[in-house]
C-alpha cells in the first residue's frame, strides 16, 4: 500500500479531532430551550436571519442552546417570534 509523504492524513484528522477541547468546557453550562411559535412571515430579515441562526426552522419547532449571553440577545431580538425556558 502507498503511504503518502506526510504520513496517513486520515488518522492525524482522526487524532487532530474538531471540538479542540470545546465539549469539556460546555458540559457545565445551563441550557435553555428554544420555540418557535409565530410565523416568520412579514417580519424583518434580520430577524428571520436571527430566528435560523438559533437553529429553528418551523412553528413548533425546538431546540436546546447554551445559555450565553449571546443566545440571549439573539433571543430577545425576536422576543415576539418564540418562547423560551430555562
């Protein structure tokens, strides 16, 4: 079998791995949980950028974020649009 120059690619992505640690740091952060109960329709598209940023894709549809600061301003930007619970 031919190695290439650098050595088997698919094992250094294996061990390189994508979460650099991330998992471990965010297991212990709070979560809240994220709905989408108005339609889109007529809104800004700003705020529809800002409802698919959150992960939501329908009417009832959820998802369950971190609690940061960021989530957070994301989700009172669209307050009218979902409901949220910690």
């Amino acid at each position: 079998m031919h190695e290439h120059a650098g050595g088997n690619r698919r094992q250094a992505r294996k061990k390189r791995g994508r979460d650099n640690g991330i998992v471990e740091m965010t297991e212990n952060r709070k979560k809240i949980k994220i709905t989408l109960i108005k339609s889109m329709i007529g809104t800004k598209q700003s705020h529809r950028a800002t409802v698919r940023g959150l992960g939501l894709h329908r009417i009832n549809s959820s998802v369950e974020l971190e609690d940061t600061p960021a989530v957070r301003g994301m989700i009172n930007n669209v307050y009218y649009l979902v409901k949220s619970e910690a």
